[in-house]
C-alpha cells in the first residue's frame, strides 16, 4: 500500500488512475480503525479497481478540545489493517497541508446542519463538510463510502455532493455491531465495563416500538444523561430514530430505521 501525505501528490496520482478508466473507492476515516471501518474499506475494495482510504483527525470538527486531544491515534494497527483488506492507498495528511488557509473558508448548510447533532455541537458539520469536501476534490472518486451510524452525516455529505454537482456516489454501509447490539465506534474503547455493560440499551430502546419518552426515560434511569432523541423524516431516504446520549464522559450515538409505532 502506498501512503501519501502531500495533497497534490494524491490528487495528481487519483487523477491518473481516473485518467486511465479505473475506478476509485475512497474510504474517510480518522483513524482508530475498528470492523465498521473494515467492511467499509471491504466494500470499496470489492467495487472499485482502486481502493483508496485517509486517515486524518480533522481538527476543525472538534467543538471540544478535550475530545480532540483524546482522540485515539493507532496508525501502525489501522496500515496493517489497511493493507490486510488489500488497500491500494492511504491518503496520511498533516493538518497545515490540509488548511493552507488557516480554516477561514468553510462548506456552510443552513438547515439538517443545526438539528439533531448539530443543536448540541455548534461548527461541528461545518468541520466535516469542509473536510469531506476537500477529500472529495482532490481524490476524483467513483464512489465514497461512509457508515450508517453516523446517519446525518451521511446525509449531509451525500447532498453536499449533490449541491456542488460533485461526481462521486456516497454510499451508505450498514452500521456493524456488537453481538450485543452497541454500534463499534472508536470511542467504546473510552467506556468503563460497567458502562460497556449498560451501553447496548441505546439500540436495543431506539429498534424497539416504544415511545420517544418512554426511550428517554428508560435511558435516564440506565444512567445515561441523554441529549436528545428525535425522528428523521425524508420522502427519500424514510423515517428514523436519531439519538444522542452520554454514559459518563463517553457520547453515544446511535440510530434506527422506525417503520411503525407511535412516537
Ligand atoms: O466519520 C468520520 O470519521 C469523520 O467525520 C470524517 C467523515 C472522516 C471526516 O473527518
């Protein structure tokens, strides 16, 4: 696998590959490489002839700094990892090369943005649609591939790329689970086994058909401090429970698809 650090350099070598007819899967990540992340690199190396994937904590999508300087960095775990699901190329930046502007210019959305997550991490989808973006245009991708459980992000990034006519499919993946049911995210690994224990809760009460209270209560009384649990609603993409919770110092997120029930 070749790892490339300059901008310019990856955008000239993706270019190439465009160039001559392949197809490029691209993978964002931060780093922290757990299963959700390897079915999603698996994915782009089944339906791509290049696999590509970055790796860059991104620094402007952190509203708080504690999380940002806690945030797990395992790269030799996360190359080999790479490279056993047979990546072609890994895109490693350093922030400066990333932000020649020092962040004076970012991707601004005036309305999903500022609900759900949004409400309670203020800048936090501006760090991530400036970011994806620039990964975008500088990685000519076919397709990009991002998990479910981060479902508004998702979205948000699959209509940024519709709104700027931007030539890549987003592909959304299944969120991987637990055999318990709690969504692998690179935070867990912050959680206490008591709090692992109590963690499962989040989704087995979200896919389940009780009311939106009754989840929040059910929650409380688990020893979660929730911040919100709200359903999405979209003539495209259907109707889902979004919620976000912490169990200690840990936040949670996590979402269903809710088909019936009262709310
Ligand atoms: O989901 C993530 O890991 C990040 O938000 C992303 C999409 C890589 C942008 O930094």
């Amino acid at each position: 696998m070749d790892i490339v650090r300059e901008p310019q350099k990856w955008q000239q070598i993706l270019r190439d590959y465009r160039r001559k007819g392949d197809s490029i899967g691209i993978v964002p990540t931060m780093g922290a490489l757990h299963a959700g992340h390897r079915s999603l690199l698996q994915r782009a190396r089944e339906e791509n002839q290049i696999a590509a994937a970055s790796i860059f904590v991104n620094p402007s999508q952190f509203d708080n700094r504690e999380d940002l300087t806690r945030y797990p960095v395992t790269l030799d775990e996360d190359i080999s990892l790479l490279e056993k699901v047979g990546t072609d190329l890994l895109f490693a930046p350093q922030a400066e090369s990333m932000y020649p502007d020092n962040y004076t210019y970012a991707v601004t959305e005036k309305a999903l943005s500022r609900e759900y997550c949004g409400k309670y991490r203020p800048g936090h989808f501006e760090g991530v649609l400036t970011i994806v973006l620039k990964l975008l245009l500088i990685s000519h991708a076919s397709r990009m591939y991002m998990g479910e459980k981060d479902w508004q992000q998702y979205v948000l990034v699959k209509r940024m790329a519709e709104a700027f006519l931007i030539d890549t499919e987003i592909v959304s993946c299944p969120t991987v689970r637990e055999p318990s049911g709690l969504a692998l995210s690179s935070r867990n690994g912050r959680l206490t086994s008591d709090e692992l224990e109590k963690a499962p809760l989040l989704h087995q009460l979200l896919s389940s058909d009780r009311t939106i209270e009754a989840i929040k209560e059910e929650l409380e009384t688990a020893g979660f401090r929730v911040e919100y649990v709200e359903i999405f609603n979209d003539p495209e993409l259907g109707s889902r429970l979004l919620a976000a919770a912490y169990l200690g110092k840990v936040r949670l997120i996590d979402n269903a698809k809710r088909t019936q029930g009262p709310l």
